[in-house]
C-alpha cells in the first residue's frame, strides 16, 4: 500500500485531526494555516518545487531549520513567533508519525528541534490616572468616539483579549445581570460582570446599533467585526490625544493587551487573591497569571519593607588558580 502524499497528509491533517477530531478554534486553524503557508513557500524558493509536488523528505529537519532562521532574520519575527511557527510544525509531524511509519526517523529529527529559550517582557501597565484619560480621550459627539470609548471602557473592566472583544456580540450581553459572555481562547467561554457605569454606556451605545442580535457590539464604520489593527489603530489616536492631559502617557506603550495587564494588575493591587485574577482572565492555570502578572515597584518596596537585611560581614572570594580565575572573569 502506497504511503500517502504530503499533500494528502496535510488536507487531512487539517481537515481531520485539527477540524474533526480536535474541534480547533478559529484562531488554532488560522495560525496553522499561516504557518504551513510560509513554511512551503519558503521551501519552494529553496529548492524550486511547487507545494503541490513536495514529499515529506522535501521538510527534513534542515528545511524546517532554515524556515525557522527566515522567520526570525528575513521576516524579523520575534522568538516567540518562531517557537509558534514551530509548535504547529511539531503537531503535523506528530500526526505524520502516525500515518508513515517509515520515515519515523526524518520524522524525529524534526520533533527533536528544540524550543528557542527567549527573554520574557514585562508587559506594562497603566495607573488608574492613565486609563481614564485614555478612557476619556475619544469625542462623543461623534459615533466612532463614543464606540471607542464604550470600547475602552468594556476593555478595561473585563480585562478582555483584543480577539475577545472584538469577536463579542450583541446578544453576549445580559444587563439585567449585569454581564458579558466571553468567548476565549480554545472555545472557553466566561460570564465577566460589568460595572453599573458600563452598563449605562453599553445602553447608550446599543441605540446606535442595528437591534439584530448577531451584529458586532463594537463594529467597524462597514458594520463588519473591527480587526485587531483596527483596535490598536484607535487606541493609538485615543493615547495622543490623552498625553495632553496626562505627559506620563508619552513615555509608555499602550495596547489592548496592556490595558488587559492594568486590568489585572489594579486587581492584584487592590487585594485579589491570584487565583481568582486567573479565572477573570480566563487562564486556565493560576500559573500563567504568575508568569503575567508582574509586581510593580511599589509593591515590591513593600514587601522589602517587611524583612530585615541580614548581619553578615563582606568576604571577598579570591580565585585560586588559574582555571578559577578565567572562570570568574567569564
């Protein structure tokens, strides 16, 4: 029996496992099929075979490690876009290893390629100064305005990803509740309350919306779902016309992701248990929040505070050797 095709491998490995038995998210099919997409056109650049002609020995581990340089040196793509590109790669030719048995050896050179170690950013954040005037920053007389600043506002109380609000509906709101359904990340969904000063404006704003539920509560000026440059676009204009009124703005980075972290980090300032920050930021793990959350200066000073330095006297390690000193001067 013959061994099925790349390309037969692929469709299926899409169409089956990712779509059929996996149930993958929109988002999962998307960043796979972008990743397969650069993946064979980098190799057809390479060695001048279309996609439709490639083998499996076409992707031993030297093409998927001369991909993964491109995506870094030639794309300029962060470390962790190229350890994503990666992940996907790695859960195709898991899914291969079971379909060819005979290349199980190319096939675990490719899965041996190793996860880039990478610099974790403090993602920054906000003062409640800060997200007010950016909050406050877009004109209502206008429509555009008052949807960003509705927009701003559902952001910052429910510490939404950008897809998140972005993907929201309006029949995901319940204001008698009061509260928003969240649809997250791998098809989780979460109930997130809203603040009565965030219903009111929600209120405002859905009289000038169409009354069909399935429309986007945040929509672009075509009535389609805003995009997350779209998103990032208006929060750019809304953060210059705040430094205005507040000049610390001008020194900072605003995204929706880090509206997200002020979210959590006024959380975790006021008192919140981490644990439950996880839940309304929908991770799964309180272990993720401790690797997003990031304790600012005030708090670490506090927790300083709280010990005593220890009575010890300096000792001045000297190196007694040769070898000893090269390492110490490494």
């Amino acid at each position: 029996m013959a061994e099925p095709t790349l390309a037969g491998m692929l469709q299926n490995f899409f169409l089956e496992r990712l779509m059929s038995q996996r149930n993958a998210s929109p988002h999962t099919i998307a960043s796979y099929r972008d990743t397969f997409r650069l993946l064979l056109q980098d190799v057809d650049a390479r060695t001048h075979k279309r996609p439709s002609s490639l083998t499996l020995e076409d992707l031993d581990a030297r093409a998927i490690l001369d991909f993964l340089d491109h995506v870094e040196t030639d794309r300029h793509n962060t470390v962790s876009s190229r350890n994503v590109r990666l992940s996907a790669i790695r859960s195709f030719f898991r899914y291969c290893a079971y379909q060819t048995p005979g290349s199980m050896a190319a096939i675990q050179k490719v899965l041996a390629i190793p996860i880039k170690r990478t610099t974790r950013r403090e993602v920054g954040f906000l003062s409640i100064e800060e997200m007010q005037a950016i909050i406050e920053a877009p004109d209502l007389s206008t429509w555009s305005g008052m949807r960003d600043h509705t927009m701003f506002t559902t952001l910052y109380n429910t510490g939404t990803r950008v897809s998140e609000i972005t993907g929201m509906k309006i029949m995901d709101l319940s204001l008698s509740t009061p509260s928003a359904r969240i649809h997250g990340k791998g098809r989780k969904e979460r109930i997130m309350p809203l603040w009565q000063s965030t219903v009111k404006l929600l209120k405002s704003w859905l009289k000038r919306l169409e009354a069909d539920p399935g429309h986007p509560l945040f929509p672009s000026a075509r009535g389609k779902p805003m995009t997350r440059h779209g998103v990032e676009y208006r929060l750019g204009i809304a953060k210059k016309s705040a430094e205005a009124k507040c000049p610390s703005l001008k020194e900072k980075r605003v995204s929706p992701h880090s509206i997200r972290h002020t979210t959590a980090m006024h959380l975790l300032q006021s008192g919140i248990d981490i644990s439950v920050i996880a839940l309304w930021l929908g991770h799964e793990s309180p272990l993720t929040t401790h690797h997003y959350l990031q304790a600012d200066l005030a708090m670490k000073k506090q927790i300083l505070e709280k010990l005593d330095p220890p009575r010890t006297n300096s000792i001045l390690f000297k190196p007694g050797d040769t070898l000893l000193r090269f390492l110490e001067s490494l």
